[in-house]
C-alpha cells in the first residue's frame, strides 16, 4: 500500500513539475525533488527512468549534483517568479489593497535573497 501511494504521489509531483515548466505560477525544482523521492522508496524502475528524461536532466540534475544551480538556470527562475509576483503586487497595489502587497514583496525579497546567496553558482 505503501509504493503504490508513493508512486501516486511521485506522478502527481511529476505532472505538476511539467506544468510548472510551462507556467511559472508552479516551482518545478521541488516538485521533481519530491517526485524523485517518492519514485526512489517506491520503484527503482521508476526512479532510473525518471532521473534519466531530459526534464529531471535540465532542471534537477545539477541542484541534485551539484547542490546548485547554472546561473542561466538562476536568472530564469528569479525572472519568472519576478514577473509574476510582480503582476499579482500591481494588481492589488492599483486596488488599494496593501497588506497582500507587503507580504508579497516580503515573500519576494525572502526569494531572492535564497537564489542569490542560498543556491551555489555553478560554472560550466
């Protein structure tokens, strides 16, 4: 019961770690942290099989390694975040509604502060 509800769990972290690769609203990186996990206490099948797709390959595989990431990678994911949460602030912001907007730029801060200092710079 176990495997097959990690194996449930590892899909569903999968499919929204794709998704993520499209809309930035969703993380991908830990979405597939968490599928890979859940993919390596269940199946072994699984887990070779998803560490070796060119998705876990681009987007995991030096965090995993590593324990960082290209900057290319960095710039990216600062970017989209950015972008995004910058819409959602200037929406609220041009409403008058101004505890969201703090707690979002806090949030935002909070964010770049980990990719910039948190997350190694890896080189080519």
């Amino acid at each position: 019961m176990k495997k097959i509800i990690l194996i449930a769990v590892g899909s569903l972290c999968l499919a929204l770690g794709t998704v993520g690769v499209v809309l930035p609203i969703l993380p991908t990186v830990p979405f597939y942290m968490a599928a890979a996990f859940c993919y390596a206490k269940s199946s072994r099948r699984l887990h070779s099989w998803f560490t070796g797709t060119g998705l876990y390959k681009k987007h995991l595989r030096s965090f995993v390694e590593h324990k960082g990431m290209l900057l290319k990678t960095k710039v990216s994911v600062i970017l989209s975040v950015t972008l995004l949460m910058g819409f959602g602030f200037f929406m609220m912001w041009r409403k008058g509604i101004w505890v969201p907007c703090i707690i979002l730029a806090v949030v935002w801060v909070c964010h770049i502060v980990y990719f910039v200092f948190g997350v190694k710079t890896i080189r080519k």
